[in-house]
C-alpha cells in the first residue's frame, strides 16, 4: 500500500474512532450524538466495515438505499432499506416511543 493511501486509511480510521465517540458519549445533546452516529456509518461503509447490500432488506427491491439506524447507540448497526420501507420503520420507532 503506498504511504497516501496508507495515511488516508489511517486518517478515516481516526475519523471513525472519534464519531464512535462522540455518538456513545451521554453527556453530549441527542442531535449531536445522531448525526455522529449517521457519519460513523457512512465511514464504516466507506471503510468496508459495512458492506451494502444490492435490495431492500425488507422487500428486496432494488434501487436507491437508505441507512436506517434502529438504535443510535450502535452506529455500525444499520439496516439497508428502500425510502417506502425505511418510512414504515420511522413510523415504527415513532409510535414505539410514543407508546
């Protein structure tokens, strides 16, 4: 591996490391710690940490997918759905912590 690209690995790594941070810290406010926990799944699957499927988990159409986050707390654990799909399950987190 030449030392570019190296440097470039070893520097997303470190990205990595300090979004796991910032998304698992308690302390710090809710959006915040959400949208580290987005961008940290965004760098594990650039990293190929997360590998992408081609359809919908759900119900295996193939297009555009989106990352759907069950729980923030582990922002490595996503679910790749169509935009339909990952609506029901928003409607399902809602009505989960309404409830």
């Amino acid at each position: 591996m030449k030392k570019r690209k190296r440097d470039r690995h070893r520097a997303l790594f470190a990205r990595l490391t300090r979004h796991l941070e910032i998304s698992l810290d308690a302390l710090r406010p809710r959006r915040i710690r959400t949208r580290s926990a987005r961008y940290a799944a965004a760098l594990g699957e650039t990293l190929g940490l997360i590998a992408r499927p081609h359809c919908c988990s759900w119900c295996r159409r193939r297009g555009r997918l989106q990352r759907h986050h069950w729980d923030y707390a582990e922002p490595l654990n996503v679910t790749f759905l169509c935009p339909d799909c990952h609506a029901v399950a928003d409607g399902m987190m809602t009505h989960a912590q309404s409830a």
